[in-house]
C-alpha cells in the first residue's frame, strides 16, 4: 500500500469541488484594469470605441464593421489600429 501512492490528479478527479475562481487580490487587480481600460475607452471618439469594442468583444469582422459604419474597409482598419494605439498609450500611463 505504501509503495503505490495516490497521484493527485486521482484524487482531485474523484471530487466535484467548484472552482473557486480568482482570489480577492485578483479581483482586484481585474477590477482596477476594468476601470482604467473603461476610462482609456472614454477618451476615444465614440464610434472608434464602439467600433473597437465590436470588434474585440463581439468578434466582427474588419469588413461587417466597415459595413455597419458606412466606412471603406482600410478606413476601418486605420481606425482600429490607431484606436489600439491609443488605448496602448492610455494603459502604460
């Protein structure tokens, strides 16, 4: 009995324990990130961070938001690589 011992990955597998998710200090952390990202996002123009966050969030395409604002496609891709730009600058701060 001695000589076989438990693997931990057996004896986690045999216990539906939840997760216990982050923990206080990473939510923390998440949570200030959160506010500072929302705060960066403010200073965009309104459509390029409705355009920005389309994109990143809800997964569209370059060419379904180019669509959705009426603008040519590279008009879009300039407006979200200068977005991110902008969002990088406003996080290092």
């Amino acid at each position: 009995m001695r000589a076989r011992k438990p693997v931990a990955g057996e004896l986690n597998s045999g216990y539906d324990l939840p997760d216990p998710g982050p923990d206080p200090e990473k939510q923390a952390v998440m949570s200030d990130e959160g506010r500072r990202i929302d705060t960066c996002m403010e200073e965009l123009e309104a459509d390029r961070a409705q355009a920005v966050k389309k994109a990143h969030v809800e997964g569209l395409s370059h060419q379904e938001l180019a669509d959705q604002f009426g603008v040519p496609l590279n008009t879009m891709r300039t407006w979200l690589r200068r977005s991110l730009l902008k969002l990088r600058e406003c996080m290092e701060r």
